[in-house]
C-alpha cells in the first residue's frame, strides 16, 4: 500500500478547501473527550488493547497551537492531528456527503 507525498498533500487540500468553501472560518468543537489507543495496538486487530486512555480535544488544539511556532512535527502532534481529523469529520460530517 502506498500514498504519495504529493497524494496527501492534495487530500489535505481537498480537505482545507471544503471548509473554506462551506465559509467555516473557525471549526467549534463541541466533543472533547476521546478514547485513545496506543499507536501500535491501533493496527494489532488480532488482540484486544491493554490500556485505553482518555485524550483531550481541548489539550491537543492547545498544544497543536503551540507546535505552530516551531514547525517541528513530532509523534505527538501527529497523534493530535489525527484526533482533531477525527473529530472534524464526527462533527462536520455533512461536510463530506
């Protein structure tokens, strides 16, 4: 399985520009609260997680914010980043039908 760089970024586009185009300015979350799994027991679908922890919306646009001044991406603010997709597309999803 591949996805190109070049791939991505147009899906990260696609995503931006629907937004824009529906004249969402600023996204209003309303869920804060997740279940979190570890990243590799995410993918281990043969076996049930050990530990399942609660994330935070609030946290990860907090930190996320934060992340926008040094422009270094880490594990971590891809995880938040992948927590914030998620939401968006829980409580935007007229958005994308």
């Amino acid at each position: 399985m591949k996805l190109s760089v070049s791939e991505l970024q147009c899906l990260f586009e696609n995503i931006i520009n629907r937004l824009n185009s529906s004249n969402i300015i600023e996204l209003d979350f309303k869920k804060d609260y997740y279940w979190k799994l570890d990243l590799g027991e995410q993918f281990d679908i043969a076996n049930n997680p050990d530990v399942i922890e609660i994330g935070q919306i609030s946290d990860d646009l907090i930190e996320l914010k934060k992340q926008l001044d040094f422009g270094e991406i880490d594990i971590l603010t891809l995880e938040r980043l992948c927590a914030v997709l998620s939401v968006i597309n829980l409580e935007y999803s007229e958005l994308w039908y």
